[in-house]
C-alpha cells in the first residue's frame, strides 16, 4: 500500500500530463519573424537578453535591426518587449500560465559598434548584412545566454 501522498499524486499525473499536452509544444523555428528597427549613433551597445538565446552579429547597418521569433503555446498568456534606451537594448519575453513558449532573438548592429552584454565586452562575429530570415540562417553570428 502506497502512502496517502502518493496514491493522490499517482491520481493527478494524468490529468497533470493531458494539461501539459494541451498547451501544445512552442517552437521559435515555426515562429514567424517579428522585426524592430532601433536608430544609434552611440559608439558601445549593451545587450540584455535576460536569458534569452540571442545571435549578435556584426553589419555593414547604419542602425539596430532586431529580429525576433517568439511562438507561444495554446492557452498561454504572453508579454514581450523590445527597447533601447541610453545604449541599452533591453529584450524580454515570456509566457504566463501552464504553458510554454520559445523565443530567440537576432541583433544586427553596424560594424564600428562596441557591443557588451549584461555591461562585458564581446567578440561579435559577423554576416555581411545578410538579410534576417530564421534563427538558424545566422551561420556565424555566436548564440548565447545571455
């Protein structure tokens, strides 16, 4: 005989397991791309990604193009934003509730800016202004966790 405990969490697993099936499986490869084009003329870019996988890659760019692939899970809740201010790229998103969502973002930035990430200096290497397409048509932009 199983303790109390477990006998009742033995009963809620498979209800647990059809909610999660039900939320369906988020896949930022089957995202449709969102671009976000962002004017600078400063010379340093801090990227904060706050987790997210993020390719930074240089461009023959005036400007911050930032392309992003975010796919959310029925039944999910989502909050996403994208901002620079005072040299900080700030990019978030996440989903709420018994869901799960993917997300990855590409930066662009022009050549002769110095790119730091959460405020540490970086290496970025880069397309020659490849257009953005999908997350893994940036064969030498570096991906990271930020």
């Amino acid at each position: 005989m199983l303790p109390r405990n477990w006998s009742r969490a033995l009963l809620a697993a498979p209800a647990v397991a059809v909610l999660v099936t039900a939320t369906g499986c988020a896949s930022a490869k089957d995202a449709e791309p969102e671009k976000k084009t962002f004017s600078f003329q400063g010379n340093t870019l801090d990227v904060r990604s706050h987790g997210i996988p993020t390719d930074l890659v240089a461009s023959g760019r005036d400007d911050v193009l930032v392309t992003r692939w975010f796919d959310v899970g029925l039944g999910a809740d989502d909050e996403a934003s994208w901002e620079l201010a005072k040299g900080t790229l700030d990019l978030r998103a996440m989903c709420s509730k018994l869901a799960n969502c993917d997300v990855r973002f590409k930066v662009e930035v022009p050549k002769s800016v110095k790119v730091l990430r959460n405020g540490r200096p970086t290496d970025l290497k880069g397309a020659k202004s490849q257009a953005a397409g999908s997350p893994s048509q940036a064969a030498t932009a570096i991906r990271t966790r930020v």
